[in-house]
C-alpha cells in the first residue's frame, strides 16, 4: 500500500519518540507477559490476527485503553498492518501516560511473514 506524503511525514516525525520492537522481540516481551495489541479496522483483524493479542481498534484506543489495560506501566505492544498506524497510537498512549508502550515494526504484514502464530 502507498502512504500519501503527509501522513509519511507525521509517522517519521514521531518514530523518534515512539520505541519501536521486531518481531521476535515482540513475540519474546509477550511470552514474559506484555500486552499485544491490534489496532488495525475490526475487519483486518476478522480476517486474522496474531494469537493471542486483545484488539482494541485506533479509532477508540485512546477511549478503551485505560479499562483494558489500567496499569500504566504494564508492558503494551501494539500493531497494525505494517507499522505506520501503530507509531501513531503508540505516541498517543505516551502521552496519556503510558510508559512501556511499543510500535511493532513490519506489524502484522511481518508477524505472518515471520511465520509467527496466527488466529
């Protein structure tokens, strides 16, 4: 898929301040107990999603978070299709005051191509 330039730009713009995992990464901060979450449209995630991650859409993130995950220094992984949208998400839940919040880089379009556990 081809990201209009201005979207590109506010994503690099915040790479900077969002911490970013792999995949393996992401798949070992899970096994140990962080929070995976899917943030892609509910159809995306319909069509299948990572085991064991929660979904929580980027339309509402930012609504449903705190009642989903309450502890603000639990360990969240989020990911969308390829990493641009979950960067985005990612900061905005740094700035409700989330610290261990990541963007999984590659998102689901690396998890599959990683041959990492699919539902």
């Amino acid at each position: 898929m081809s990201h209009a330039p201005g979207f590109l730009a506010i994503v690099e713009a915040l790479r900077a301040k969002v911490k970013e995992v792999t995949v393996a990464e992401a798949r070992e901060r899970v096994a140990a107990g962080a929070h995976l979450v899917d943030i892609r449209e509910q159809s995306e995630w319909a069509a299948g999603h990572a085991a064991g991650a929660a979904y929580i859409g980027k339309g509402v993130i930012e609504r449903d978070i705190e009642a989903a995950i309450p502890d603000k220094s639990a360990e969240v992984i989020l990911y969308c299709g390829g990493g641009f949208r979950s960067v985005l998400a990612a900061d905005m839940l740094r700035q409700m005051g989330y610290t261990n919040v990541a963007s999984m880089a590659g998102g689901w379009r690396d998890w599959t191509a990683a041959g990492a556990p699919t539902a």
